[in-house]
C-alpha cells in the first residue's frame, strides 16, 4: 500500500522509488525492534522530510498512536509503552531529549517506558558523550541509526534538507555536512552503481569528493560494484555561482516557493480562496488549505517548470479541453464507446479539481507579482544582473533603506550589486553600512559581517568575474522569450543560472577542457576523476569501453553543495528536455533553498 503512493518517483532510469523503498525498510526495522504501541519525537527539521519517505498510514500500521515535535519542554500525557526519538546529531538537541525522559520518568506511576533513540543518518560519538554528562545515557534501550541520507522529493530530485548548511560552513566553520554529503554520495553508488566519471567545480565540492573517494575504499563494497545507470556526476559548491540564488525566480513552482513557501512539497495557501475538497486538508486553526506539489499531478508537471507568463496558455487550454470533452455528443455512441467515456469520467473530475486549484493559485501568485512593488524590485535587480550601475550607490537601494523596507529585501539587492561588481567600492561599501545601521540598528554589523563570511558582500578587487563570466557564457539575454523559450534564461526572464550553464556547456564535445578555461576566474578549483572498477583497471582504453556512445540517454547526477533553488531545477529539466543533449539528470541538493530562506539563515534577530 505504502508502495503505491509513491509511483510518480520510479518515472527516470535511475528509478528513485527504489531508494523511497529502501528508507522504508530501514524505517520497517526501527518500528519493529518494539513491540506495542509507539510515539515518535522527531527533530522538528525530520517530520516533514520523512513524509517523503512513509504516510502518516503506514506508521498507525506499525503502531505509532502519536508523533510530537522534539522540543525543550517535555509532552504530558504521553500514554504509550514505546517512545522513539529521531534526530539530527545536534548537542542542542540532546539537552531536549534529556529533559523529555527526566520529565517522563520523574512523573511514571506503575508502568515503564522504554526509550529508543534514532540519529540521522549516523550516530555522534560527542550527543552520546553529552546524553551520558546528562545523566540519561542509560534510561535509553537502544541507541542506533536511521540512515536515510537523501529524501526523494520527485522522479529526478532528491534533497538531504540539512537546514542552513551553507551558514554552518561560511560562518560557523562547522563542515559536517561535507561529510554528510560524502555518506550521501557513498549511499547513492551503493544502491545505482559506481559512477565512472566525475567533475567539480569549488573547494567544497572537491572536498566532498575527496572524502566520498576514502570512504568508499574503506567500505570496498562501491568500488567492487560495475558501473550502475549513472555515466557522469557533477558537484557543484554553491559559492562559485550566489547571484543565482539572489535572483528572483519567475517560474510556476519557483514563485510559489519564494511567495508561500514550498515545505518537503507541501504548499499552505488560504482556505477561503479555494472550495472545500479542493485541498489536501484544511487545518481549522489557522484556516489554510495544504496542497501536495510533484509529478504525480499531470497538470502541475505540466506548469511548474514554465515561465509564470506561459501559465495562463496551458490553464486556458485545458479548461477548453475538459470543456470539449463534458459537452460531446453521446447520442450516436455505441455500448462500448459509453462505456469507455463514463470510465474516464473520474479522470475528468481530476482533471477538472486540477484545474481550478492551479487557476486559483496562479491568480494568488498574480496578484503579487503585478503590483507596483513586486515589479520595481525586479526591475533593479535585473539592471544589476546586466551590470549596469555598479559602481555607485544605487538610489532605489536608498529609498528602501528611507523607507525602512524589511532589512532582508534591502540586503539581497545589495549583495546582488556586490556580486554584479565583483565586490563594491570600499566608498559605497561604508556608505551602505553606516545607512543600514542607522536605520535598522547596530545588531545590522553582525549581519553584515555574516554576509562578509559567506563572499555575498565585500570589497571590490581588480577581477570582474561575474562582468566577464556574463559574456563568455551568455549569462544574460537583451529580449526575453518567456512563452517558447528556447534557451534558460527564461527561468529568470533575462538570466541564465550560472551553475545550470555550466552544466550545459558541459555536455558539448570536449565541454569540460573548454570551461575550465573560462571557470577559471571563479573561486576554488575545477577538476575531473575517473572512478575504474578493478577488473577493467589493467585495461587500456577502459574508459570508452565503460561509457560506450549509444542513444540511450545519458544519466548525469548534478549535486549543489549548499542548496538549490527551483529555478535552477527548471532550467536543467528543460535541457534533459532538448533532444541535442540526449541526457536525463538526477538533481541532487543538501538542501532546496530560495532567495528569503538562504538570506534568513545569515540574518542575526
């Protein structure tokens, strides 16, 4: 049963419900190591990632009568025999822990409870060390782990929704999710193959590869493996292309997530826009509707990578398609041709639900991008991406700030001026400052320097990078072609994702020699490996013969260390879409990001 749910994700060659399969099993052992009923407490980062991976429905099958968030205080009135902690390895995370099972065991009348802890996706030598200083060490039954290192949002998209990563690295210094992502790599050979040739670009993403490389020799298992239904791998680290996140996204599902925020697919909109039954589930508290967004709805499959302008076609066709179909003649029909249409009558009412809740949601998104607003923020930041009044204080920039817009909307434009220049001068730097915290206070300099830490704002240097970058690689374009597109700067409207075009003069003959001439401005590294398997290492020539020139399509995994947005998404599947390329892609992120949630993370309140 659980199995059926999830048949959208087995849709590309390297079929992703075998890894929704495998998660469950694992899921299945945990569940089953306690007999009786159950409560889970997750980690609060957890609960909707492993929704991705087993319904609510299969849980009660297993048991589970509760599920609570992971919080300081502990929950009263837990009446189970089991409880079952899943976390992340945070120290912070420990001391709730700690407190929830003090709690429980100081108010237990006559029955015990047995406590079992789970971390994701490996256990943590210093949150042991810290349970035992805590003093509760020993009230658990069992300590293990739940590994699940990716989890399968879509047939082509796979996330490991490690929150804030990127500020863990940058400003913390913190690079366990370096390691993270190696475990991740090593987990995705395990279950598709060896992946025979792989390409970087960032010092992150060659340390990602480098530790991937020791752990698979000290596992043996990868290395032992033939080549699986991936030919190439691409690690991208987020740092050589910012610009791209900072930009407004301008398509369907892009808009959606930067308006209302898209959570592990889930979308909360306002209940009284839509008609009962249109929704997932209403919640009565906070009156939204809740909306499932991914491939298994055809319409929405149809839209998501669209640019927001080419929305209103595809609706407005299908509402004369369903139109057509409801006012056919069925005088003149036969038995069977009856038949046959009040079988697809059940397909039509979807089709029609469809219908209405993407029209209605398009109009939500609508209303806020044709407002005043909306459009004079775009219009800056696009004068930005086609570097155009870098150099001195921008004035639009200055009426926000005057106007005390919300801190966050001011910094992204000009963290975009910043990367534009390639740094701002040190004039206009200070000038900023000094505005920023008169107006937003003095707590605005923690901010700054975060951005500092993470390359989004500094000093200019002699380099323009991303001026040079803008015309050896068409990173811009002077007309738009938003309806039929035929190149990815639709996704932004004049823009091409930087990390997307890398990807794409990659696939052309000798892409890779090409590039890292050109890359070479950007920081960190590029570099390429090849991953033989023993028995064709002592042959000459064994790289053609793994990666034989068929028609098959191509399978290449993109993976974003340090988060991706959906925009960059779109425009990879309309290349795997272009029959030149003849490629699929499997888009592997540590996490989905959007312009707010990424700038959020460096924000000190």
């Amino acid at each position: 049963m659980v199995i059926n749910m999830y048949t959208h994700l087995s849709g590309g060659r390297a079929n992703i419900q075998l890894l929704q399969e495998a998660a469950v099993r694992e899921f299945v052992k945990i569940l089953d190591r306690c007999e009786g009923t159950k409560a889970i407490i997750w980690d609060e980062s957890l609960g909707g990632p492993v929704g991705l991976v087993a319904r609510y429905t299969f849980l009660k099958e297993h048991h589970v009568t509760k599920m609570y968030p992971l919080r300081s205080e502990a929950w009263t009135d837990i009446d189970v025999k089991n409880i079952i902690f899943i976390t992340r390895p945070h120290q912070t995370l420990m001391d709730y822990i700690a407190n929830n099972i003090h709690e429980e065991e100081r108010k237990r009348k006559v029955s015990r409870k047995e406590y079992f802890l789970y971390f994701l996706p490996k256990k943590s030598f210093l949150c042991e060390k810290r349970l035992q200083i805590k003093g509760v060490h020993g009230s658990l039954s069992y300590i293990g782990e739940f590994r699940c290192e990716f989890f399968p949002f879509d047939n082509d998209l796979l996330s490991m929704e490690l929150k804030d990563g990127y500020r863990e690295i940058y400003i913390e210094g913190d690079t366990s999710s370096l390691h993270q992502s190696a475990c991740a790599l090593v987990a995705l050979q395990k279950l598709y193959g060896r992946i025979p040739k792989v390409y970087g670009i960032g010092s992150y993403a060659q340390r990602v590869w480098e530790i991937t490389k020791a752990l698979t020799e000290e596992d043996g298992h990868v290395m032992s493996n033939e080549k699986g239904v991936i030919d190439q791998m691409l690690i991208i680290d987020r740092s050589t292309d910012l610009m791209s996140v900072l930009a407004t996204q301008l398509t369907y599902e892009g808009l959606i997530d930067e308006i209302f925020g898209i959570n592990n697919t889930t979308v909360n909109l306002p209940a009284e826009k839509f008609n009962t039954g249109e929704g997932l589930s209403t919640d009565r508290n906070t009156e939204k509707s809740q909306f499932i967004l991914n491939s298994k709805e055809q319409l929405y499959t149809e839209l998501r990578d669209k640019n927001f302008n080419a929305v209103g076609a595809v609706l407005s066709r299908m509402a004369k398609s369903i139109r057509s179909r409801a006012n056919e003649n069925h005088g003149e029909k036969t038995i069977q041709e009856l038949k046959k249409f009040v079988e697809s009558l059940p397909h039509i009412k979807s089709n029609e639900q469809s219908l209405a809740t993407h029209t209605t949601i398009a109009e939500l998104v609508q209303d806020v991008i044709s407002s005043h607003a909306f459009l004079d923020v775009l219009g800056c930041e696009q004068e930005f991406l086609l570097c155009s009044d870098v150099d001195k204080p921008n004035s639009f920039i200055e009426d926000m700030i005057a106007k005390e817009a919300p801190l966050r909307n001011v910094l992204r434009l000009i963290c975009m001026q910043s990367i534009a220049g390639s740094g701002l001068k040190p004039k206009v730097l200070d000038y900023y400052k000094r505005e920023l915290v008169q107006v937003y206070g003095l707590k605005t300099l923690l901010t700054l320097g975060n951005l500092e830490k993470a390359g989004l704002l500094r000093q200019q240097t002699g380099s323009r990078t991303y001026h040079v970058l803008r015309k050896t690689l068409n990173l811009t374009a002077e007309t738009p072609e938003e309806v039929s597109p035929k190149d990815i700067t639709y996704v932004h409207s004049i823009y091409a994702p930087l990390s997307v075009r890398i990807v794409e003069q990659h696939l052309k003959p000798n892409g890779w020699q090409l590039l890292t001439e050109k890359l070479s401005s950007l920081p960190g590294p590029t570099f390429e490996d090849f991953q033989s398997s023993p028995s064709l290492s002592s042959r000459r020539g064994s790289f053609t013969s793994e990666i034989s020139q068929s028609d098959i399509p191509r399978v290449i995994v993109v993976f974003f260390i340090g988060g991706c947005t959906f925009a960059e998404i779109s425009a990879l599947r309309f290349l795997a879409q272009q029959d030149e390329n003849n490629v699929e892609f499997l888009i592997c992120t540590t996490k989905l990001i959007n312009k707010n949630t990424f700038l959020d993370s460096f924000i000190e309140s």
